[in-house]
C-alpha cells in the first residue's frame, strides 16, 4: 500500500509558515495584499475567488477584489491593470482566464500588461521567461507545478539524480513542471499526445507527474514498485462514488485502485496537488510583498 | 560506417532559400540589415565578426558595425541600443557577449534593452519565453540549437514520436534544444551533469544531442546502431592531428572514431553544428526584415 501524499499535510505546514511572513511583514507596517481581477459572473471563477479569499484570510492576505461587467471593454481592463500596477499597497495579482469571449482575441496582450513582480500567477511571458531560464527575479511560476514541487519538498523526496518523467507539455503543468524538476537536479523526460511508449517510458521513473487531463489513462502498466507518482490532473468520473452516496466525483488520471497498491506513493485526488495550489498562491503573494 | 550529417550541405541550401527571401525583400524596397554591437578589439569576437559579414554579403543581408571602446560605459551601450532600436533600418542585432568585465554585473540589463523583435541571438528574456512557449512572435530561439533543427529538417529526420536525448541543460543549448525537439514532437530527456545514468539513457535515443562540452565524453557506451547523434560541442584536442600537419584541433564531444562506426547518423566536429550557426542568424534577420 502507497504512501499517500496529501494536500493537506503539505498545505498545513506551508500555511503556518506563510502566517509568520505576513506577520513578519506587517512588523514592518507592510501588509501583503492580493488583488483579484475578474470580468463577469463565471460560476467557477466565483467558486475559486472564495476559496482564495478564505485561504488569505487565514494566512493574513489582504483580498482587494476588482470587478469588471462581463461586456468590459479590452481598453477598461487595460485602465484597471495599469491602475494596480501603479498601486504599492498591492503585491499580487490573480485575474480569471479565460477572460470573457470578446476579449479573448487580447488575453495575451492584456496579461502581459501587469508588472510581472505582481503576476503571482504566472500569465506574463517574461514570468514564463523566469520559469525557463531558472530565475527567480522574473516573475512567479504556475501554481500547480510549484505545489508539486512543495509536496515533493514537504515529503522530503530528493529529486537529485532521480529520473523524473512528466506527461504533458502544456504551458500552465508540464513545461514549467519539467523545468523545476530539472532545477532539482532531476533527469527530466516529458512525455505527450505524439510520444509512442508512455507507459514503458513511465515505467522507468522515479517520479512520475502526471498532467494528461485524461480519466482513467494511468493505468497499472505505467507504474512501477518505488515510484512516486504526482497526479496533477483534476477530471470528473460520472462512476465515482460521491460524498452525497450518489455517482459523480473529481478523479486524477490514475487508476487510483490499480496504480496506489503497486507504488511507493502518490497523491490523492482530490486531496492532493489541487489544495496546494492555493496556498502557492499566497506563497508567491507573500514572495512579493517581501521583495518590495 | 554512419552517414555524415555535414553542416555545409545544410548551409548551402539554407543560404539558397535566404538570398531569394534577401532579392524579394530588395525589390520591395527594404535591405535586410544586421547590426554588430562590438565592445573591444576582443579577437574571437572579431573572428566570428569577419565570418558573419562574409556570410551575410553572400546572402545579400547589410551588415552594420557599431563598435564602442573597450572602457566604454553602461550609459553608453544602453544608448547605442535605444538608437538602434529606433532605427527601421537595422532588422537584427548581434551583441557580443561577454561583455567586457566592467559592464558584467548589468550585462543582463543591456541584454534586455534590446528590442525583441531585433533579437536575432536571443539576449533578451522574453526571446527565452517565446522559445519556452513555443511561440515565433516574441523575438528568435537561440542560433546553436535552432541550427541542430535545421540539420534534422534537411536531412529530412522525422521527430514525431522518436526518443530524442539532449544532454546538457544550458540556456543557449540543452534547454531550447529541449523545446525545440518537443516542438517537433519527440519525446524529449534532458540529462546534465547530476545525472546517473547518462549512458544507458543515451542508449535508448533515437536523436541524441549532445552538448556536454567535455571532450572525449560521448564514448561508444553511450550509442547504438540506429541513432542520429549531433555533435554540438566545440572542444579543443590537442591530440588531434590538424590540417597543419602538427597536433591541436577542435574535436566535439564524441569520440568519433567510435561512435561514427556504431551510429546510423552523425555531425563531424568540424564541419557539422557550428558551420550553421552563422546561416541561422542570417535566417533570423531575414525573419525580423520580413516581420517589419
């Protein structure tokens, strides 16, 4: 049986810390503050902003929430951002993507204008510039690969000299996942939709991160006894027992039932990845706050 | 005995296609035109200054040298670039790096002074971020690995799928080499200096890119029959017999009279990477005059 690697251990004991650097930086008459952006009433993005509120609140995080109509026009959005951007009282910026369909067309242009001190969340490219070249004076990373780096931390898993493999190359997991990992000393294989032998690949690793997005595709034939597997992806599975006793949960990619007797560990989901990120979040708020 | 994978047939052809791209931007009435920031009479950076002039006469691409003296100020580079960069009439820039000692600690500053879309050897973040997200819109790829990816293109070397192993994890090579293989769709291992098994994962490449910079290191333990290795590293042999008739020459960092017998496909050192390089930032001028 697994080692279950959970969310909230690794979110717990990060939370205490952030707790004593907003208090440190409020000795300091400084209090690390969060702005919230977003554009309309999307249910999802109202679910996450009160999550994130809570999360704040407990840490010590001021919330400033900057809501826009959803018909806002590109140049509003542009006026707001510029207008934090100027403002010191706030360290951290989150702003909801996608961003309302009429102004999809500018989401790049918009998300580069926020100072990338302030891009908590990785949306600029010169963050994503930072994520690559290994820096960390150039903006933040991305939550969910940062939190999979914090349960490796928390854990005390060494990456050093570990074959580290990680499925997906998106922007916002596997990339950026990749990169850290090679920070960490690992050796750093990224599998994808055109690679033709995941699971054999999968099998010889160490670390297996997981960011296919898809129900059900790590199976028992991508795992090994000794790994440690990070199941990033949050998918929904109309068989799963529910809390409510009815069918419909969120799932990860594993087959958790096949793939939890064989490894050493791995994250459950949900209880994993997912309640890290938001604590990275205020990590990175703090970061800011602190580099001020 | 392997196929040789020789940088002059690649850059022969490449040369063709970029005098046709240089005669039309003519007719449309723009010169495609470098510019050489030079600070100092450093010889290598007047070798490689020499080169790419020849190199870009050939093609019909304007080459225009601006040299400041070696005691010269960060005020005064900063302003050189601030004129270039308002200048329509210079598409690309080539800035010599390293930069003198005194200017070191800013060096990155000056860098990113530059204008992306003049930063045809990719000295600015955000070149870096455009290479991490895959992206041609945001200045050019650094010229070394993208000049491995036009060996693979004209030597028609499908990636789709195929195992490519990068070893070395620096930012002018390992890492956008890295990208640039996963771009083309092969799954890609990074391995470096903390990696434990370097050899056995070589094994298992298809492509293998090697950029270790130690001579002597890509030893027949590392290939099998079947692979296409290129050889990114210049190092220097003094035990090599050279043209000369004496000993001292540049090697890579295969032992090529053991490889080469073992290996379906390979870049001599000289004569394979490093003779591209050049064409490729002639490619990337071109691209930024197009652009314009």
């Amino acid at each position: 049986m697994a080692k279950q690697l959970l969310g909230k251990e690794v979110t717990d004991a990060l939370n205490a810390k952030l707790i004593e650097r907003a208090n440190a930086l409020k000795e300091k008459g400084v209090v690390p503050t969060l702005g919230i952006v977003r554009v309309g009433e999307n249910p999802s993005d109202l679910s996450y902003e009160k999550g994130a509120t809570k999360r704040a609140e407990l840490i010590g995080i001021n919330v400033q929430k900057f809501v826009l109509p959803e018909d806002a026009s590109k140049e509003d959005l542009l006026k707001l951002i510029d207008e934090i951007n100027a403002n010191d009282a706030i360290h951290g910026v989150l702003m909801f993507r996608p961003l309302p369909k009429h102004l999809k067309a500018d989401q790049n242009e918009i998300c580069n204008r926020l100072d990338p001190k302030k891009d908590v969340d990785c949306m600029t490219d010169l963050s994503n510039a930072g994520v690559f070249e290994g820096r960390s004076d150039l903006g933040f990373a991305p939550c969910t690969p940062a939190a999979c780096m914090e349960i490796l931390d928390y854990y005390g898993i060494d990456c050093k000299g570990k074959n580290a493999v990680v499925i997906g190359r998106s922007l916002v997991v596997g990339k950026p996942a990749a990169m850290m990992l090679m920070g960490k000393n690992a050796t750093v294989t990224v599998c994808h939709t055109k690679t033709v032998n995941t699971a054999e690949v999968c099998r010889k690793a160490d670390i297996l991160v997981s960011a296919a997005g898809v129900l059900n595709s790590l199976t028992k034939d991508y795992v090994r006894p000794g790994q440690v597997v990070i199941d990033v992806s949050i998918n929904w599975d109309e068989n799963k027992p529910n809390a409510r006793g009815g069918l419909g949960a969120i799932a990860g990619d594993a087959v958790y039932a096949e793939v939890e007797p064989i490894v050493e560990a791995i994250t459950p989901v949900p209880g994993g990845v997912g309640s890290v990120t938001t604590s990275v979040l205020m990590k990175h708020v703090i970061e800011a706050a602190e580099r001020v």
